[in-house]
C-alpha cells in the first residue's frame, strides 16, 4: 500500500495522481457493460483501502455540497461505491444519513430507506461518478418514493456525457468536484498520461453522450435496447389508433392519447371493495385497470358492473389477466362461463401461447362478436421463465396470423415493428429490483425508451403506496415522459 500522505495538504491535483496511483482510473481498452469498448475505466470501489484517500475525497464532496442553494438535512450515498464516502462525511459534519436498499428482498415488508426521517425532509445524494446520471436519479426516485425531497446531488467526477443535463432535467442539480477533463488535465501535466491517450479519451467522451430525458447514447452503439428508437419509425398514440382495424386497441390507444396515459395498474388485491376503492382513486391516471379475479375473496357479479362502471366514470379498459393456457374447447368454456363470465366485462384478457393457436381460435369464438382482444404472452418477467428465443418468436407470429383478435403482447420488449400491435410490459417500478419470489422490476424510461414497450403495468408499485393515487401519478408522469422522449 503507497505511503499515507498529508491529508492538510492534499490538493485536488495531488489527489488525482492518488487515484491514478491506486488504480482507480484506468486507461487502456475496456469494455463496458453495454459492450462498447471505453478508453478510460474508474472505479472508486478500490478507494477504501486507502482510508486517507477515502477522507480526502469525502472532504472534497462535503465541500462541493457548500454549494447547494437549497438547505439539506441529511445525506444518503448511491449504494455500494458511495456508502462510505457518505458515511465518512456524517461522521465529521455530524449530518444524520439514509441508507437506500438496493434489493427490496421482502418487498412490501422490508423498507427501501432505512434511518429516521421526516415527510417532506430534504436529503442530499452523494454520488462517486455521473456518466448518464441514471444511477443517482434511481436512489433520488427511491427517496421521493419514501417522501423525501431531493434537490441537489454530489459527484467526485463528472464524465460529462450528459448525466448533469439529464439530472437537470429531472430537477436535480449536480454539484461536481471535478470533470473527467479536469482530470485528462492534471494527469498530462503530471506526465501520467501521454496526448495520444488523452485524445482518445476526450473523443470518446464526446461520442458517447446521453441525451438528456432519454437516456439513450447518441451514437447508439452496443447497446441492443438503445438501438430500438433509431431502428423503426416510432408513430405517435393517434396515428396508430387511425392504423389499427380491432376496436379494442383503437379505443385503448385513443384513451392513451387523450389521457396522456401509458399506464396499467394491476390490481391485485383481494377484496372487491378494496379494489374498486383503488381502482375509483387512479382511475384518473390510467388507460388501462388489470385484474385477476380469481384473487378475490368475496367475488360476485355486482363487482364487475361497479368495475364497468368505474372504467366509464374514468375512461379505462378492463384487462382480466386470465392467462389461458388449454386447448380450445376447454378455455371457450373457462373465457365465457363459470362464476367470473370474464368476456361480458373483460375488454381485453391474455392466453400462454403454449397450446398452439387452438388457445386463441378457442377464446375467438366467444370474443370476436362481444367486441373483445386478446394479448399473448410472449415473454414474463419472471426470473428463469422459458418464454424467450423461438418461443417468443413463434407467438409473434401467432399474433400476426389472428390480428383480428390478438392485439399484441405481454413482453418485456418490443418484439414487432407493427403499429398496430401493442407491447404491454409488468415488472415496473420506479427503481430496479427483484422481489422474494422471483419477480424482476425495471423502470419506466427502460421499458419505453430503451425497450420501445408501449404500456407499464404497475402493481404492488401503486397498490403499495402510501397514497396509490399520488403514485399512481408519478408512474403516469414517468411513463409518459419516456415515451415523449423518444421522439427527440
Ligand atoms: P407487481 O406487483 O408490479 O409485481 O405486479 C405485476 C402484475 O403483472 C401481477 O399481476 C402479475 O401477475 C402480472 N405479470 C407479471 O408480473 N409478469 C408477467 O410476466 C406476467 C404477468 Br405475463
């Protein structure tokens, strides 16, 4: 390990050349996540086993949070890298922290932020480095989600491909110690770093930014789901309602477009009367209400006139998440009989593509004339599920042959560049996650930005809340943002 140094000393530059030392920063050829090769690699993971390094840093974020205009009164680090930068500063300004979960293992029992605070209490994110700005906007979403304020953020290094114009936008200012040029800088006159290398670095920077909202890279390289915008011509909510032939996805893409409504809430909640109270609160923000009425415990007839009712009050459809999976004869039966008679309230239900197209010939004969759709099931956002690959490429070739019926998919990205067909994607929250079952959670901007999906559907997200309505909200606003921004 180097020698300690004086830490009264260090100047920003001394600490530079301290992370360049302690290979904190990188330069060579390595390739990211995304799969695009990087000149330049940081990782600050390494910087707590250099305690005075660790201070030093910690003492430069304490500084830069100086300049914050809004008053804070509390701290939390972007989990794993920024825990200790945080906690090294609560202990010497003596600032209460937060800690934001990363995994919500028991979801719904376990909290997301643990550490006292009040509502409305203003916290400030403490970050090591901002490329695209995603990783401080999620613990910010995490924070807002408990009710907490975030206005301001921290960054030891800002790689300046657009993650401060994206927080911006997003109402959260960043305050950055130093910018990776700052750095390219100090490490040539320091002859760390030779001119060849550096130019390879600054062109890098300036071909790989994010734009701000988006949050797709500009030369969309590597990167599968950046490529989805640039790859087919995305049509707006009403020009695809005058493209499509079934009744069902027409008014449901006119709902979407005068509601500015990309929002399905899932239901799932086990008494009829806590369903239709929730479903009377977000009612307002959405274009489409999922059910499973096989979850209720006091189900009768009476429920699905309210819920008709409801969805006439507040302009939605009714999707019953039946997922037949029979053959024909059989699930004819289960679509129109039995005590749930799901095709004489149900505008749209959904069937597991694995039967073959019996499956949908069966639900066709009893839906077509009452006006109803089906979705398949193409892809689940379970872990380990089998839908994927030639599965999931079969049933969309089933979709396509039964249009007159199937209006698209449950996926978890677009699969068809056909207008017509609608992608609904379950598996949203605000921040990335699993819970204790197996369920996988991405967020909005992934699904229709990156992942050109064109419906979220939210559960435990909405039903869980606090106040369902206001989050209800939040997932409409976020839901519609991401599909705004991918026609900049
Ligand atoms: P959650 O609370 O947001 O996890 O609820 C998701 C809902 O979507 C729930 O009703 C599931 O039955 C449904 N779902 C899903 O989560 N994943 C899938 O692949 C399919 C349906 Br298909």
């Amino acid at each position: 390990m180097a020698a300690p140094m004086n830490n009264m000393r260090m100047s920003l530059e001394d600490l530079i050349i301290r992370l360049y030392d302690v290979q904190a920063v990188k330069f060579g050829t390595f390739k990211l996540k995304s799969g695009i090769e990087s000149p330049v690699y940081i990782d600050l993971r390494v910087i707590v086993s250099y305690p005075e390094i660790l201070v030093r840093v910690s003492e430069y974020l304490w500084d830069a949070s100086q300049n914050c205009s809004n008053n804070f009164k509390s701290l939390c680090g972007v989990p794993y890298t920024a825990l200790p930068l945080a906690t090294c500063i609560a202990t010497k300004h003596h600032m209460p922290m937060l800690i934001r979960r990363k995994e919500a293992k028991d979801y719904g029992t376990k909290r997301m932020i643990e550490g006292h605070y009040e509502p409305g209490e203003r916290c400030l994110v403490v970050e090591d480095v901002v490329t695209s700005g995603s990783s401080v906007l999620e613990t910010a979403q995490a924070l807002k989600t408990a009710d907490i304020d975030v206005r301001d953020a921290v960054v030891l290094l800002d790689r300046e491909q657009g993650g401060a114009q994206m927080l911006k936008s997003e109402g959260i200012h960043l305050h950055s110690v130093c910018t990776l040029s700052k750095m390219l800088d100090v490490l040539q006159t320091s002859e760390r770093l030779s001119g060849p290398d550096i130019e390879r670095v600054r062109e890098f920077i300036a071909e790989n930014k994010f734009n701000a909202m988006s949050g797709i890279k500009r030369n969309g390289s590597g990167d599968t789901h950046c490529s989805h915008k640039k790859a087919k011509k995305v049509h707006n909510y009403a020009d695809r309602a005058s493209l499509c032939t079934n009744p069902v996805s027409k008014q449901l893409l006119q709902i979407m477009e005068t509601k500015k409504s990309n929002l399905a809430v899932s239901a799932d909640l086990t008494s009829c009367g806590e369903v239709l109270e929730l479903v009377n609160r977000v009612g307002p923000h959405v274009c489409l209400v999922k059910t499973h009425v096989d979850i209720l415990e006091d189900f009768t007839p009476e429920f699905t006139k309210r819920l008709t009712e409801l969805a006439q009050k507040h302009n939605f459809l009714i999707f019953e998440d039946r997922k037949f999976a029979d053959i024909g004869s059989t699930v004819l039966n289960q679509y129109s009989g039995g005590m749930y008679r799901i095709s004489d309230w149900a505008n749209i239900t959904n069937a597991h593509s694995v039967p073959g197209e019996g499956v949908i010939q069966g639900l066709k004969q009893v839906g077509l004339s009452k006006n109803r759709a089906c979705v398949l099931i193409a892809e689940m956002s379970s872990t380990g599920n089998l839908a994927k690959g030639d599965y999931s490429s079969a049933t969309v070739k089933m979709a396509e042959e039964h249009s007159d019926f199937v209006i698209g998919f449950i996926c978890q990205s677009r699969l068809t560049s056909d207008p017509s067909l609608l992608h609904m994607t379950p598996g949203v929250q605000l921040t990335e996650g699993q819970d204790s079952l197996g369920q996988n959670y991405i967020t909005p901007t992934e699904v229709i930005t990156n992942r050109g999906s064109d419906i979220i559907i939210v559960g435990r997200g909405i039903t869980k809340a606090t106040d369902p309505a206001e989050a209800a909200r939040q997932y409409q606003e976020a839901g519609y943002r991401a599909y705004l921004a991918q026609f900049e």
